[in-house]
C-alpha cells in the first residue's frame, strides 16, 4: 500500500459543502463543513456523507480507460450481487462460513487441474490478497525448505534468490523483508527478461530458487521456463545442485492454459514447486484477489501453516495477513462456474486480437516501432522509431492523458535505461470499438507533436504517475 504521512496544515479550511447536500444547522441554517484532515465533531447525514465522498471521487480516472493497469475492472451485475452479499463474510473465519471456505477449496483445485499438477489432490493451494502476498508465500516457502537442507551452516550462510530484473516490485520487497539476497539477470540488447543459462550460472549452494515470470509487465513476454527447467536440471547434473523454480504466472498462468495450451510452463515440469497468479488480473475478478500452490505438501513446510481455533473450528491457514473478505473469492469461483475452459478462451483470445491488432495499428502510423505484438500476454510495448525526434514517449503519455487515456511511459531497469517505451494493457472490456477510439485520439496527436522542436516533457519521472 502507499506509504502516507499526515497533514502539516491542521487548521486548513473545511471541505466546502453544497446546501442542497443534507440536513442543515438548526442555528446557522447551513450545512456544517465537515474539517479535511481531523474527525469531525459530529456525524453527518448519511446522504450528506455520501455526496460529499462521491464528488471527491468524480476526479479520479476512468478505471476503462487506464491501460498501465492489469486489474480487472469490468465484471457482470450478477458478480457484484454476490460479492455484495458476501461483503461482511470474513474469509479467515472457516468455521463460521464453511460454504465460502469451501468454494475456495473448489477454486484451488481447479487451478491444480488447470495447472497439470501430476497429482491435483495431493496439491495444496490458497487464496491470498493478490500476487505480491503469494509470490511473498511462495519465497518464504522456498526459503524455508533451503533453510532445513542446510541447518547444519545456516544462519551463517546468506540466501539468495535468483531473478530476471525485469520482475515486479513485490520480489524486491520479499528480498528486503526476508533478507534475501536478490541475484538479478540485467536485460541485454534486445532480451527483455531472464536468460536460462544467466540464471543457472548465478546459482549457488545458497540459492532458494529460481523465479521466472509468466509474463513481464515491462513488456508482456513470457520468459521460458522450460528451458530455464532444462539449464537447472543440467546444472545438477554437473554440480549436484537441486534448485527449484517458481513461477509468478500474476497474469500468464491464466492467459497461457487457454490459448497456448502446447507451452509447457507449469507443473508438467518437475522443477516447478510452485505457481501464483492474481484472479484480479485476468482471472478476470475484480481486486483483490491471488491464488498460490505448491505441487504438493512435500514443497510447503508444515511449520509455516497455522492452526487457530478462537474463532471456532481447527482450519490451517497460511497468509500474511489474517482477516480479509470472503467477495473476492466467491467472485472468483462465480467466474471459474460462469465461463468454463472454452468461456476463458473466448474472451483471452479477444483481448489477444484487440491487442494484436491495435499493435499493427500503430506500428503502421510510422512514428514507432514495437517491441512486443501483444502475442503472449495481451499486452504490448512500443518506443518512439530512430527517426522520431520531435518528441518522446512521455510527451505521448501527456497528451493523451488529456483525452482521458492513462497510457504509461517509463524507462526500462539498469543495463537498457536508455529505452524508454509507451505499453498497453489490454483487459476484457477493452474493446475493439475503444481500441479504434484510442487510435482515433492517438492519430489525431501526432500532427502536433511532430511540429514540436524537441520533447518538452523535462521531469520524465512526472510525465507519468506509472512506476514499476
């Protein structure tokens, strides 16, 4: 979560309120303005409240609009119905909302089946608040299990987790947290993520695992964990080291099982110990929603499953946190009932052509040139072409934010910090009618910003609020 101080300016004026919001003061005969930053002395009325939360909010953008995100923003009436009547159910508490626990029960295995685990009962998974919390479950499992190897040198001897650089945020923050040390792949030329054979070199005796991403949010590629599975297993043969993989499928593992069903990523590799993948993204559910699991019992240390029973019942959980809602979770299993295998494949493989298409689609304007098509996940990332020096991509990112688009422009990590990239995200409910009214927008930019005598966007970390 954001990290927020509080106000410096205590006595700033109140929040200003419209008299036709609500009850007024018996004495003054206006509504009293509630203070920004303190509680207020008393309550408001309940509409009053609302409308005054409801207009702050009128400025935030359009969630339709915002290609940076992968979250799903776009379900089904029927979806919010059910999360709404499951909006007080605490997901923690087992035993009083066995139906819910069990759903999520049903989801889990559904995933190992999905996921080809070699024996899905024997597989063991759970629901978490999102990828970030079960990639930080799936690390601290491999830590521990390369803790118990080695109890006769830890804790003097120092962990690490190898990784591609191009990895998302939350391994940075496992690292930190678990004091790991992260042992980092640079990008090289046109290689955009992990190198196989780079990630077996920088393994040790110490290495808790390897992770390979299904999808890179830099770029929207896989990485290829088959032959990342393949140079480990030849590096145990050569030095006897047995280093597992995870990987973080946050959007890929729900997005390659419909529509590249012959790529062998998953479980179907032995390597493979553990997979997470946020149902918020596309397991098409609105946040916050993740799921981890672990092939079997045998790669999830009993000793970080706990058992409560102050709640009623005797239910293993493992989590970061402990109470969170039920919704998410039922809105996931509503989705998995809803579409089935060949529902998620129809609508994955519309975002991949929307994404596909509009890929030619600017590439055919001239003024760029791509560095993914959108042809794994439905995701791709483009640069200005050589030629182009009027402007930049941040000065592409300005303008059409003023159309309402929230299109990121961002450097790419150390060793190609030079290549600065425009990426689009293309989620269920970005359509091909708005695909054409984004072209429309962009088309109509470019004229301008070709007239321009140099990029004008100076403080390139403001050009856009979109920071991996």
């Amino acid at each position: 979560m954001p990290l927020h101080q509080g106000h410096d300016k205590p006595d700033e004026r109140p929040m200003s309120v419209n008299p036709f919001y609500g009850e007024t003061n018996p004495v003054s005969g206006m509504i009293d303005a509630p203070p920004k930053h303190r509680l207020p002395e008393g309550p408001l009325a309940p509409m009053t409240a609302y409308q005054i939360v409801h207009d702050e909010l009128m400025l935030d953008g359009n969630s339709r609009l915002n290609l940076a995100t992968f979250v799903t923003t776009w379900m089904e009436p029927q979806a919010g119905v059910l999360m709404g009547e499951c909006r007080d159910k605490n997901m923690i508490d087992k035993d009083e909302y066995p139906r819910t626990a069990e759903l999520e029960r049903r989801c889990v295995a559904m995933l190992a089946d999905l996921w080809n685990a070699p024996d899905p009962a024997a597989a063991v998974g759970c629901s978490t608040t999102g990828s970030s919390e079960a990639c930080m479950l799936a690390g601290m499992a491999l830590k521990r299990r390369w803790t118990q190897r080695n109890a006769d040198r830890y804790p003097g001897a120092r962990p690490n987790l190898v990784m591609g650089v191009n990895v998302q945020v939350c391994w940075d923050k496992f690292c930190n947290f678990w004091e790991v040390e992260p042992r980092l792949i640079p990008m090289e030329g046109d290689r955009f993520h992990l190198d196989p054979k780079a990630a077996a070199e920088l393994c040790d005796e110490n290495t808790i695992g390897v992770v390979g991403i299904l999808g890179s949010t830099f770029d929207g590629s896989y990485e290829p964990i088959a032959e990342l599975c393949a140079a480990l297993d030849e590096l145990q043969e050569r030095t006897g080291l047995d280093v597992p993989v995870h990987v973080d499928g946050a959007s890929g593992a729900m997005i390659a099982p419909f529509l590249d069903e012959d790529l062998v990523w998953d479980f179907r590799l032995p390597r493979v110990s553990s997979i997470n993948t946020s149902g918020h993204k596309f397991g098409l559910v609105y946040p916050g929603v993740g799921w981890a699991l672990w092939r079997s019992q045998a790669e999830l240390p009993e000793e970080l499953v706990f058992r409560v029973n102050y709640l009623g019942g005797d239910m293993p959980t493992f989590a970061l946190n402990f109470s969170r809602p039920g919704a998410q979770v039922v809105a996931q299993y509503y989705t998995f009932l809803r579409l089935g295998r060949e529902g998620y494949r129809a609508v994955q493989q519309t975002t991949r052509d929307v994404a596909r298409g509009l890929a030619d689609r600017i590439e055919a304007l001239g003024d760029f040139t791509l560095l993914t098509r959108g042809d794994e996940l439905p995701v791709f990332a483009f640069t200005t072409a050589p030629d182009v020096t009027a402007y930049d991509v941040f000065d592409v990112s300005r303008r059409m934010r003023e159309r309402g688009w929230l299109l990121p422009a961002y450097t790419f990590p150390e060793n190609r910090e030079d290549l600065s990239v425009l990426r689009v995200v293309c989620r269920n409910g970005f359509s091909t009618d708005l695909s054409d009214l984004f072209m429309e927008d962009l088309s109509s930019l470019l004229p301008e910003l070709r007239q321009q005598s140099g990029p004008l966007t100076r403080d390139k970390s403001g050009a856009t609020s979109f920071h991996h």
